[in-house]
C-alpha cells in the first residue's frame, strides 16, 4: 500500500474514525473497556484458541515467539 500524502490518506482518517468511536462509546454506560489496538496483528497471533466465548481485550497480544515458530514471518518483527 502506498499514499501520495500519508497523513492526509492514512493517518488523519484513522485517528478521526478512532474519535469516533471513542466519542460514541462515551454515549453508552454498558461500555466498560475499550481496547484500541494498531493492527489486528498486534492481538492475532498467540496460539490461544479464538472462539465465541473469548473476550479479546488487553491481555490478548500476539506472541512474538508463537510467531516466529509458526513461520507468520510477516508478523515476528513485532
């Protein structure tokens, strides 16, 4: 993926839309925890078993040894 203006087309869109959601989730009172990661890589890879009954929250990062030793190469240089 390239930009021609990084800022403009990458980050200024991400850090609105993280606003967003923040901003919204403040209008809830059932919302206890919010979890903002930087990529779905920094929580996807550790080797525990996703299912529906998992909660996915802080605790929840990739293992950069279950990483390297699954050869997700893409993915140890966390």
């Amino acid at each position: 993926m390239s930009a021609n203006d990084p800022q403009a087309e990458l980050i200024d869109p991400a850090v609105k839309g993280t606003l967003n959601v923040l901003r919204s989730c403040a209008k809830v009172q059932s919302v206890k925890r919010v979890v903002i990661t930087s990529s779905v890589v920094s929580a996807l890879f550790n080797g525990k078993p996703l299912n529906p009954d998992v909660v996915v929250d802080e605790t929840w990062f990739s293992d950069p040894s279950f990483c390297k030793e699954s050869k997700h190469k893409a993915f140890y240089l966390l």
